[in-house]
C-alpha cells in the first residue's frame, strides 16, 4: 500500500505546496491587516499593476471622451433637459441656504464656537472600480505617502463612499458602502425623527439600514446621512434616500432600504479625509 | 531559452496582462449582474497547457493578483487562492484525460472552470445574498465563454504552440 501511495503524493507535491502556500497568504494577510501593517507581497504586486491600470484606465477615459457623442447624443440630449431643470431648482435652493448659512455663522459667532475642525479633502482619481463581482473596492491613486492610512473617509460631493482599507506609498484600497462588509452609523436628517441604526451594503445597488428600533419615526423620502456612532465616519455625510421600509420578523425593529446618495458606477474622482 | 521557461514565462505575461484588464475594465464592460473575470479564465485555459502542478502555480498567481486587486481585507483573500489552485491543478490533472489543444474544449474549460472556481469560493466563503452570487457568477461564466477564444488564442501565441500543437 505504502509504496502505491508514495508516488501519488509526489506527483501532487508541488499542488499540495501551493495549496498551502495560498492559505499561508491569506492567513498572512490577514494578520498584517489585523496588525495595521501593510502585506509586503500585496504591496508589491498593486504597485506593479497599479501604473499601467492608470494609464490605460486614462487612455480609454480620454477615448470615451472623444468618441462617446457618437453612442451617447440622444441620452445626452435628454440629460441636457433635466440638467436644466434641475439647475434651476438648485439655484433656488442655493439662495435659500445662502441665507441659512448666513444666520448660522451669525448665531455660531454669538455663541462663541470656534470652528476647529476643518477637513481637507485629498481629491484623488479611480484607477480601478470593482474589479471582482464578488468585492465592491475601489483602488485610488492617492498613498501613505500623501497622509492617508487606514480607515479614512472617501466621499464625493454626494456623500459617502467608504474608507482606505489597504495601502501602498502611492495607491489605496477602498471598501464601498456598497460592499457586503461594509457598514456605517446612520441617522434620519429630519429634524423631529433623528432615529438611528446601521447602514449596511450588499453588493447589490441599495443599502439597508438596520437595527432601527420598532418606534423609529422613519418614512420613504427620508434623507439619511452619517451619524458619527463607531468613530470612523464623521457625523453629517450623506448616505441616501429612503425607499422602502419594513418591519422585520417578530416586529421589535425595522429595516429600511435606502438609495446610495453617490453613484457608485461613475465614480472617477473622490476625496479623501485623510 | 527552452520551451518549458517560455511557456512559464508567457503564462505569467498573460496573467499580469489579465490582471490589468481585470482592473481597468472589469466593470466598465459589465452588463447588468454579468462581469467578466479575466483572471480566472487566463488561469483555466493556461492550464490547459500544464499538469496538475505546473496549474497549481497558475492558479496560485492567479489568485494571488485577484486578491491583490480586489478583496478587501478578512474577505476571503486565502479562500481566493486555495480556491484558484484547485480548479486549475484539477484541469492540469485531466492532462492524460482528454484531449486539450481545441476551442471548443476552451470554451467548455474556461466555462466549467469559472463556475467550479466561483463554487468553491462561496463554500469556502459563504455571501449573503444567494441569488446576487448565482446571477453574478453566471454573467461570469457566459462573459468568460466568449472570451475563452482570444485568451486562447493570446496565450497559444504567447507560450509558442504552432498550428499542429506543439510548441516551437
């Protein structure tokens, strides 16, 4: 028995070496990552690929600017109409916040409060957007070297994107709201609701707000936005918009299904929090 | 430089290359839940070219540039590997089994391959939405069926196999 079983084992040698090579990497990985370290091995490999992704990510943005009249002119045309309205509208709400902001820093002046926390954004460009169905990531072309480190905040004009979750010197990784790992502290902007839960991705378009006790005055159309719980996103960023919500089984909370503020398709520029 | 190194060298040449386009366009040319998976696909038909060890190293760089561009940390980066090494040392084992040097038989491997590949993961790596995975991983096998025929193709001419099937 034991000489037939001897050349089987080593015919499969080199199989059973990767096999565990590949789990040593993963285990590997995790610990740097649990450690706050970067995994050597990721770095160098995102540093090789991650310059010609940008060029060529570049390159094919340049040639869809160019040629993209050419598929899109009648879907341009229409979003010409409504983005006509829809500045129209936005210069309304423009003068009306103008002059809230006005009597905001009047009243913040009375009170005496010092603004002493200002945040500047890092803008930085998408190299490369969900390249695997299964993870919803982003790579960014900003690094440790410009000051970001993990878990800082991405956003948009929007609202929010995610955090840094892996680095290079030059390159970040980004988890999406949308990622079926991800989560953030979310709470309802209206003034007289201010309920609370968890916003949750699940690789799908909508996120899902969890754990909102059964009395959360909570509605579709109800804007949501960070509610600064957990310590790693700030409060007031916004998460989207409500559209549907429901009671969950034995009705002791709610869950509600929410439309990302941001876009997560057409993400090519971000700022980062660092 | 001999025929075993050019192959080894064109099978990592076309899973960097694969990896960039992995990067760049993997989501810029989904269609609805379908995505392409350029990687796995690369990984299947090189080992069409190897045996069961010579796969296991194609699936291990496979994986390895998957997780590397993709998952997030604590979200199956080791079950992305593992899972690339068995499929690929699996077909590298078929070597004596069947016959390989065909379009016909990389279509079917790059298909069979990217489902076996994606099943492995969710057992390894359980996700939530069931129906989310299944939909996305069969966009996945369809998208990696057509382009089975220029992967195929790109690496037959990068490792030097002529019309006849033998490498030169």
């Amino acid at each position: 028995m034991r000489s037939e079983r001897t050349p089987v084992a080593r015919r499969f040698q080199a199989v059973l070496v990767f096999l565990i090579l590949g789990a040593l990497a993963g285990f590997w990985h995790n610990r740097s990552m649990a450690n706050g370290k970067p995994d050597v091995l990721a770095v160098i490999l995102r540093t090789v690929i991650a310059p010609p992704a940008r060029i060529l990510g570049g390159f094919s943005r340049w040639c869809s600017v160019q040629t993209g009249w050419l598929f899109h002119g009648r879907t341009l045309a229409r979003e010409n109409t409504e983005m006509h309205a829809r500045i129209a509208q936005l210069e309304g709400d423009n003068i009306r916040l103008h002059e809230a902001e006005i009597n905001y820093n009047r009243l913040r002046l009375d009170l005496g409060f010092i603004q002493s926390a200002h945040f500047r954004p890092l803008s930085a460009d998408v190299i490369w957007r969900r390249p695997d169905p299964k993870f919803d990531t982003i790579t960014l072309s900003r690094g440790s070297s410009d000051g970001i480190h993990v878990n800082s905040v991405v956003i948009t004009r929007n609202g929010l994107v995610g955090k840094v979750t892996e680095l290079t010197p030059t390159t970040c990784s980004v988890l999406m709201l949308t990622d079926q790992n991800s989560g953030a502290g979310a709470r309802v902007q209206r003034a007289d609701s201010r309920a609370t839960g968890v916003c949750k991705g699940d690789n799908s378009h909508l996120l899902t707000v969890l754990y909102l006790p059964n009395d959360a005055d909570i509605k579709i159309g109800d804007i949501l936005v960070t509610s600064g719980l957990g310590g790693i996103f700030p409060a007031g960023i916004a998460l989207g918009t409500v559209t549907e919500v429901k009671e969950d089984e034995g009705n002791l909370l709610k869950r509600a299904k929410v439309k990302p503020a941001v876009d997560f398709d057409k993400l090519e520029e971000v700022y980062i929090l660092p | 430089m001999n025929a075993e190194t050019r192959k080894y060298l064109g099978f990592s040449s076309a899973l960097f290359l694969a990896a960039i386009l992995q990067a760049v366009y993997a989501d810029a040319v989904r269609i609805k839940a379908a995505r392409p998976d350029f990687l796995s696909a690369t990984a299947v038909l090189c080992s069409l070219f190897c045996d069961a060890n010579g796969g296991a190293a194609v699936g291990f760089l496979a994986g390895l540039l998957t997780a590397v561009i993709a998952a997030p940390p604590h979200a199956g980066y080791g079950s992305l590997v593992v899972s690339r090494v068995l499929v690929c040392s699996v077909i590298g084992w078929l070597d004596d089994r069947m016959f390989r040097d065909n379009y016909l038989i990389a279509v079917l491997m790059a298909a069979c391959g990217t489902a076996s590949a994606g099943a492995l993961f969710f057992i390894f790596d359980p996700e939530i939405h069931f129906s989310h995975w299944a939909k996305s991983l069969a966009g996945t096998i369809l998208y990696n069926s057509f382009l089975a025929l220029p992967i195929y193709a790109l690496i037959r001419w990068l490792i030097g196999v002529n019309k006849k099937g033998r490498t030169s």
